[in-house]
C-alpha cells in the first residue's frame, strides 16, 4: 500500500515534543525524501496506512522516568516493518522499550560534545570522519544496552550511538538535525537513503504536482478568494491555485491600515507587472485601527485582526457568486508555533492565519502550503516562474506592524514605526545586506527615554532593531551587522523620525526568544 498522501516513499517522525521536531523532517525532506510528523502516541493502524520506509523517534522534554512520559503506542518497535531510529529521548524510550536501562546523567549535557565513532563505526556513520563536534541537550542517559544492542560512537561521558541490525534499530544521544552536529545531515541521509532505502523523489516538482491536484479535488468547480498579502506564501499558494484552477481564483489584497510605508500600491502594481493574477485592493485601515484601541495583549491583537480580516474577506466574496473557500498562505511553522497538533509541543504564539480566525467561518480554507516550510515555498516559486523580487521579500507577520507595535496600536504610533522600517530597508539595500539576513524590522517599544537634541531635553521613544538569520524560521541567530551600519541606521532613525532618541539592538536568538517580539 502506497502513502496515502501521495505516491512517494515517505518517513514519518513521531513528535515527542522536542523543540527540534520541524527540523528533523526539513533535514530528510533536504535528502529529497518526503517526511511527514505524527503524535508520539499515533496507533500503528495510522502509521502503517503511510506505508513508512522509516520511522523516527523525536528527542523531547520528558524523562522516562516520569509517570506521564510520552512513550508510543503498545509495541510499535515490534509491530515496525521498517528500520528506526530513535533521537535523544527516542534512543532513551527505545532502550526503555527493549530490555535497556536508562538512568540520570551525573551531569546534564548540553551544546557542543566530542564524538569519537568506534573502529566498527555502524550503517549511520558509513563515510564519515572518525571524529566529529555533535550538539547535546539531556539528563537523562542510556547506561545498559539491550542484549542485542552495539555501541557504535561515543562522547567522553557516554555510549551517543548504538545499533541492532538483526531488529533494524538505530540510536543517536546527540541531535543530528542541528546545524551546530557537524555532518548531521548526512547521518539523516544515511539512515534514510541507505538504511531504510528511501527514493530521494521529492522535490519542487512534486510538490507543485501534489498541491495542484489537491487544491483541483478540493475546490471542483467553485470559485475561491485568495488573501494576498505581498509576502512569499501568500504570493506561492496564489500562484498554486491559479495553475490549478485558472481564473475561477480572485485574489484580494487587504490594506489593513497596519501595512508597510507605500506598501498596499507597491504590492498591486507589483501583482499586476509580474503575474497574471486578478486582484482587488479593499482599503480597510480604519476597520482593523477601530478593533485595535484599547488592546494591548498580544494575543488579543492577533484574533481580533483575524477577526475582521475574516469579515472583510467574507463580504468582498459575498458579491461574487459561488465563492465557497479562502486561500491562505499558512506555513508549516505557523501550524507548529500555534496549536499543538502533532504532539505535547508546547503553544508558542498564535498566528491570525490559522489561531485567529472566528470559529463560524463561512469561507471554507483552502491552504496548499500547510505541511511545507519556507525553503521550500520558496523553491517551489522559482519552479512556477514567480520573480525574484518577490521570493527575496524578507517574511512579514500576518497581522503587520501591529506585533511589531509593543501595547496600543495607534496611527501615530504606525507612522513612527513606517518611517524607521523604510530607513532600516533602505540601508541594508544601500550595504547589500538585504539578501544577507532572514528578516530585519524595527519594534516600537512602549516606553519613553530621555535624551538630549540641540541642547534641549527630550523624552521619546525608544525603537529596538531586530535582525536575524535562519533557513526555516524554525530556529534563527541574531544578525551580526556591521557596527558602522548599525550606527549609520541608528543615526538617520534618531534624526528623521520625530518621536524617537533611542535606538537599542535585539541580540536574542532563537530559542529562547521568538524573532518576532510579539
């Protein structure tokens, strides 16, 4: 039986709530083999209907020892017709499982680590150096294997990688889905390119391939509203429903009133000179400013904008005739950070596309990026053609400059934060940054400093520069800019915009902290 989501050989992940769960699957979806997550406790019966080539075991919070520790359904190890392996916590549950004893380390191990690979290094070591740096997050550790158990690397304090080759069971203590494991990826590909014998068939193509045909068995031969909002996904699931349906699809693209600077005209004209889509401008500012005053809860901010984005996107569709769904640009990470729908992965934040939307809705959801991260929408844009200048756009939050405002949203408070995002663009541009950093914007911070300009006191805000970088999003470092740019920024913020005399940099990375501060 073939996956039932699509014809290609496929890994599932179980999420046993480690925060690098996502990352796991981009790194086999890297090796051009289709991953997909599922709850540390899915049946078998779930399982089995995917037709895995491979299981893996996420890392995650919990000690074994716990009364409530996640472990899987009732004999999974036995029941897998297929190799796995277990990461961190998944090597500790699998010991668990077969007759191994796991017991608290006698000092916790976190960051980097030496991993020395035995003189017999295993299948998941094959062509690899003798020695590598490997990232470590645990307490608990993996002291008895199981009879049938080989230990095939280690670090100075512990047995990090062990194999049963007669039960096809693999286990790693350390995190090879991290960038900071030096030749992580490639343990991932041996294991899922020689070890379970995956075909490495995914790719741009297919996912086009994939999603057209879904979007085409959805839909039928109704009429859908995209929701544009300049940004990449919107952009890419716009450009999916078109090549699946053609003109049945009108995009409208909201101006919220929480945009950037020349932002809503810009993105129009846009639209219109590179793609052959039909959008309509809703000019709708005062509507989402109105729902705003008052609330300063970040939460908060993002319901009731997706409250009344919903509204105005309902009554647009309302004039035109058998209109029955919504297209959203929803990511992957966006499903993740929001609700905990793969596991005990803990709630991060809600976002307007899939946490803020009323729960009456008429408008059904059509959203054909759902289970992809970023690099690959982005990836799957080139393939249809979509300009550089739009895949290039740094991400910008569904709800706008309102998380980026900390408390009340007010028009002054918009236009202050418009001035210094141009600026901060406009540097970057000017330095050939841009390109170089995931994404960059200023917050407006709730407070006031004092300062002192032309001999006289001030007291005005403060507006705090975040900069990062990051492949996914899922997991970001922040940007270290050049100090002369940064003093160049922090100087034309401080002389052109009235109402700012402090500029601070946001050096956080995430975790702990999220890139966007609300």
């Amino acid at each position: 039986m073939k996956n039932e989501n699509n014809s290609h050989d496929a890994i599932i992940v179980l999420d046993f709530g480690s925060q690098y769960t996502q990352l796991i699957a981009r790194r086999v979806r890297e090796a051009g083999v289709y991953c997909e997550i599922l709850p540390f406790n899915a049946l078998w019966t779930e399982i089995s209907a995917k037709n895995p080539k491979g299981i893996i075991l996420s890392g995650g919070p919990a000690s074994v020892f716990a009364q409530d520790a996640p472990r899987p359904s009732a004999h999974l190890l036995k029941q897998a017709e297929c190799p796995v392996l277990g990461i961190c916590y998944g090597l500790q549950v699998i010991a668990a499982e077969v007759g191994g004893k796991v017991e608290p380390a006698n000092f916790r191990e976190y960051g980097h680590a030496r991993l020395c690979v035995l003189d017999e290094p295993g299948q998941l070591f094959e062509g690899l150096p003798g020695e590598m740096d490997v990232w470590m997050s645990h307490g608990d550790h993996v002291t008895k294997l199981p009879l049938s158990f080989r230990i095939t690397a280690r670090t100075e304090s512990a047995l990090n990688a062990t194999e049963d080759l007669s039960n096809r069971l693999y286990g790693v203590q350390f995190h090879p889905e991290v960038a900071h494991t030096a030749f992580g990826a490639q343990i991932l590909k041996n294991f899922v390119l020689r070890i379970c014998g995956a075909r490495p068939d995914w790719s741009p193509r297919a996912i086009i391939e994939e999603q057209v045909e879904r979007i085409r068995e959805q839909v039928k031969d109704k009429r859908v509203v995209c929701g544009l909002s300049g940004g990449v996904d919107s952009t890419v699931a716009a450009a999916l429903v078109q090549k699946a349906i053609g003109e049945r699809q009108i995009c409208i693209f909201v101006d919220t009133g929480l945009l950037r600077e020349n932002e809503f005209e810009g993105t129009c004209a846009l639209f219109d000179r590179s793609m052959q889509l039909e959008v309509r401008g809703v000019r709708a500012g005062d509507r989402f400013l109105q729902a705003l005053k008052g609330v300063t809860d970040p939460e908060q901010k993002r319901r009731e904008i997706g409250r009344i984005f919903v509204e105005v996107f309902e009554r647009e569709a309302a004039t035109l005739d058998d209109v029955e769904f919504l297209v959203q640009g929803t990511l992957y990470p966006d499903v993740i950070e929001s609700v905990s729908v793969h596991g005990p992965s803990a709630v991060i934040k809600t976002h307007h596309n899939v946490g803020g939307l009323p729960e009456r809705m008429r408008l059904k959801l059509v959203e054909p990026l759902r289970e992809l991260f970023k690099d690959e929408v982005r990836a799957a844009g080139r393939e249809l053609g979509i300009s550089e200048e739009l895949l290039s756009r740094h991400p910008f939050p569904g709800p706008g400059l309102a998380v980026r405002i900390l408390g009340e949203v007010t028009e002054p408070r918009l236009k202050l934060l418009r001035a210094a995002d141009r600026i901060l663009d406009e540097e970057l541009r000017a330095a050939n940054l841009y390109d170089e950093v995931w994404q960059a914007f200023p917050v407006l911070l709730p407070i006031s400093t004092v300062g002192v300009m032309g001999d006289y006191r001030t007291y005005e805000q403060v507006v705090a520069l975040r900069a990062v970088t990051s492949t996914d999003g899922m997991t970001a470092d922040w940007a270290r800019l050049p100090h002369e740019i940064l003093a160049r920024i922090s100087t034309r913020l401080v002389s052109e915009v009235q109402g700012i005399n402090r500029v601070v940099y946001d050096i956080s990375s995430k975790p702990p902290s999220t890139i966007e501060w609300e």
